[in-house]
C-alpha cells in the first residue's frame, strides 16, 4: 500500500509542495513588443514637437550662460533669456528656478510647470535659437492660463530681436534730461 491512506479513501501526499520553476530571464530585445513583425521601432527619445519644429534641451553651464548674453523678456511668471545660434537648426530649450523660489520640491514643480508651457507653445520659438525660462516664485503655484499667457507673450516679445526686425519700443519715446512740468 503505497500512497494510500488505511481508511482507503484518500492518498498520501509528499509534506513538501513542488517548487514552480521560475520563468526562464530574457532580454527587452527577445520579448515580443505586442507589434506585427516588421513593424517600425516606435520614435526614439526626446521631445517631439509638432510643425517639424527640432527642440534639443540645454544641458550645460555654458548653453544656459550663452543664452543669458542675448535677448531677455521679463514677465510676472516667467523671465526668458534667448541667443540667436544658427540660421537654422533646432529649437534649444533649457530650464532653470533659483534657490530663492524654495525647496527642491518647488522649484522642480515649477521646472515640471515651465517644460509643459514650453512644449504647449512651440509654435512661438524661432529655429536656431537658445531659449532659458526661468522661473519666478509665483510659477509652481500660478493658475495654469496665466503661466501659458506668460510664456507665450515673453516668446512673441523676443521674436523680434531674434528675427533680426527691431519693433518699435513700447510706449512713448523720452529723452534723458530734465521732466517738463506744467509750470515750465
């Protein structure tokens, strides 16, 4: 009587259970990707603008001082900084938030803020050209529309001087000097 019990109505099993046999380890490459064969590799990495416009994201201490040198828009959410590069060529894009906005948390909330802005307004950049916005303490916790509406006036502001067309200044012409007054 081998494996049975006495009563004869059940069978004698082991006290050890049977391992499962772990799944055999196979590389990304050898595991099926869920496409049909032959399929095109999906894109590589890196942002993907639409209109064909090429961004490269700014990456050095130099990038971001070279951008400092050229054109700068100052507004409410958002200060940008932008250097002409090439006459043509990708959109260089690269992001900053000083110390004096707060945490780490904050400041990469307000990176985080700054990025999609950015990719939500591309069709304001100019190819060829070096772009830094930097962040302002109001960015990480600014209303959504009014962070867009800066980005995007700064950006139309700096068109000009990195076009090469100067627009006139805003608001009226003074000369440095004395102010007239009414009793002159």
């Amino acid at each position: 009587m081998t494996g049975e019990d006495p009563r004869g109505d059940q069978a004698h099993l082991p006290a050890e259970q049977a391992r499962a046999k772990a799944p055999a380890r196979l590389s990304r490459a050898d595991v099926d990707q869920g496409g049909p064969q032959g399929s095109v590799p999906p894109p590589g990495p890196g942002p993907q603008a639409p209109f064909g416009l090429n961004l490269i994201r700014l990456r050095s201490r130099a990038e971001f001082l070279a951008a400092r040198k050229g054109a700068r828009a100052g507004r409410p959410l958002v200060v940008v900084e932008a250097r002409r590069r090439a006459e043509t060529g990708p959109v260089g894009l690269g992001f900053t938030a000083t110390r004096k906005i707060g945490s780490a948390v904050t400041r990469n909330r307000a990176k985080r803020r700054l990025r999609a802005a950015a990719a939500a307004s591309t069709a304001q950049f100019v190819a060829g050209c070096d772009y830094v916005l930097i962040a302002r303490d109001a960015t990480a916790n600014a209303p959504w529309p009014s962070l867009l509406d800066d980005v995007g006036k700064a950006l139309i502001r700096l068109r000009p001087a990195l076009e090469g067309v100067f627009a006139a200044p805003e608001g009226p012409l003074r000369r440095p000097g004395r102010i007239k007054t009414d009793t002159d």
